[in-house]
C-alpha cells in the first residue's frame, strides 16, 4: 500500500428517519386550542384523572377519554433537570432547566422549560407561570409558551403534587 | 366538540454514525480505493468476500488476504422495479449475490441492467469503479453485464 493511501479506519454509517408525523384526533384538538393560548386537558370518565397532553384514551383504564377540560397555565414542578451538556442541534444555551410541570386541574405533568428563575433555587413543589409569546405569534405547538418562569406562592406539599384543582393553591 | 383539522408534521430523525471498521474491513476499503478487492482465507481454505475478522467455524482471528477477481458469477438476484431514495439507482436495477472469480463466497451488490429479463442466475458481470473512489463499498458503483 502506497503512502498516500492510508489504511481506511473508520466509514460514514448515517441512518435517516423521515416520518410524517399525524396529530391524530386529541393531540389535534389539544394543539389547536395552544394556538388560542389555551391549555386543555381530557378527563377519565371512570378514574376521573385529567391527562395533559390528551391522548384520546386512558393508559390506566382503557377506555376513550372525550370530556376536556380547560387547564391553568400555572403548574407545580413535579420533577426538574439542570441540562449543563450542550445537546447538538438544540439551540438553548446551557445550563437551563427542564422541569416535570403538574398544570392546576391536572393530574399528570407534561414537560416544559423554567426560566426567569436561579437555577439554584429551583426545586420540587414550586410554583410557577407560562410565560407566552405574544399573541400573534401563537401556532399549533407547545412553544407558544416560551418557559415557565416562578410564582410567588407558598410551595406545594409533594403529596398534594398533581392534585391541585384547576382554581390553584387556594381552590 | 368540533372535529379539529388534521395536523402533521414532517420530521427527519438522524442517527450519525460513524463506524470504525477494524483490520480487516479496513483493510478490504483501502484495497477498494485502490481499485482491488480482496477476500481472506477461511480455515477450510474458502475464500470469503468481502473479508471477515473470524473465521465462520472455528472463529480464529483470520488475517490471508486473497486478491480476488473483478468479474464474477451471478448466484442469485433480485429485481428492483421501483428503486427508492437510498438505492444506488434511480431506474430499476437489481440487487444480486455475485460469486467474484477466485471466491468461494457470494457478495450482495447491485447489478445495472436495462430489462429483467438481460439479468440470470449464471450471467457473468464486472466491477464498474465509481469515477472517485474513497474507501467504501460505493467504490464499486455497480456490477455491469459481461
């Protein structure tokens, strides 16, 4: 073998998926009330839980969830990450948090950014508000709420997470 | 409640592997770079192409590289009507297994052809090399008709 063919080490193995992904019916529903700045959740017609993001059935009980529910945009932290490592083709700047949010009148969280907040003071019980952008930007996503930045309420007790009714703290 | 639009979405998601080949893979891409192709030698004296590192029943490490032809008998194949995006061919082609002279192995590559009925268990092809070679199994650009 000549000089200038070097040994091969290594190949370029890429894999690309490409889907087309389909809301399907509550997902649908669900993001086209986001894009009125509204946040909705389905209710279990039989174990009475309030699911966000709504799957149109539920994984407890098997059966077709159909009644909605409208859904503050306060929420608890239920559980956070403090994302140090910068991930490749994500464009926010590290350290931020991602943080497990119970929004008031739900049962399950759904995951979302925190910011306007010290990172070190973030912690489990919080309380904490969408921030939006503005209004004419709204379309079928998620990210029409640009983080969840910290309310000045008193912290909610772990066994209360994911309990609170749609009212909040005081309801 | 109403029924809403029907949403969706095109999403691309990318694995970017790459893959370290090892001596003996590696070894086979640089002789495809360099035009070449060669098998190793198994205990039981086959020849396999492309070269594989164990060997097949005892699992020793092999390492008797063999030159091995540019032409070769099709063993068996199969004919692609409507290639897709990540096919070697935007016309109908067929994938074969191709016995290459001084082998005693068959290896999977591509087969250009015009019609189905030019291609046969039997038929004799040849290596057409890629105008640019690099060091990957591409290199051979097809199996072309003898």
């Amino acid at each position: 073998m000549s000089e200038e063919n070097e040994m091969v080490t290594g190949i370029e193995a890429p894999i690309y998926l490409k889907y087309n992904f389909t809301a399907g019916a509550a997902a649908a529903r669900f993001l086209a009330q986001v894009k009125k700045g509204v946040v909705t959740g389905q209710r279990c017609p039989k174990c009475k839980q309030v699911y966000i993001p709504p799957r149109g059935a539920c994984a407890a009980c098997g059966v077709p969830t159909k009644e909605e529910v409208v859904l503050a945009d306060k929420a608890t932290v239920q559980s956070f990450t403090i994302v140090s490592i910068p991930i490749p083709g994500n464009p926010i700047e590290p350290p931020f948090v991602v943080a497990n949010l119970v929004p008031d009148g739900a049962n399950i969280s759904f995951i979302h950014l925190m910011s306007e907040c010290d990172n070190a003071d973030v912690h489990i019980g919080q309380r904490v508000q969408a921030v939006w952008k503005p209004q004419e930007e709204w379309d079928y996503a998620m990210d029409n709420i640009k983080y969840f930045k910290p309310l000045d309420e008193p912290d909610v007790p772990v066994e209360k997470i994911g309990k609170l009714p749609v009212t909040g703290l005081e309801g | 409640m109403s029924q809403p639009e029907v949403l969706h979405q095109e999403f691309e998601l990318g694995f970017t592997y790459t893959r370290s080949t090892g001596p003996v893979v590696g070894r086979f891409l640089t002789e495809l770079k360099q035009r070449n192709i060669v098998g190793i030698k198994a205990s039981d004296g086959r020849v396999v192409v492309p070269p594989m590192e164990y060997d097949p029943d005892t699992a020793e490490a092999l390492s008797e590289f063999v030159d091995v032809g540019q032409e070769g008998e099709i063993v068996s194949f199969a004919w692609v009507k409507e290639p897709r995006e990540a096919h070697p061919f935007d016309k109908p082609f067929a994938w074969a297994m191709i016995r290459l002279d001084g082998a005693d192995v068959p290896m999977i590559h591509c087969v250009a052809a015009e019609r189905e009925d030019q291609v046969s268990t039997g038929a004799r092809v040849r290596a057409r090399w890629a105008d640019e070679t690099k060091g990957f199994i591409t290199d051979i650009r097809c199996f072309e008709l003898v």
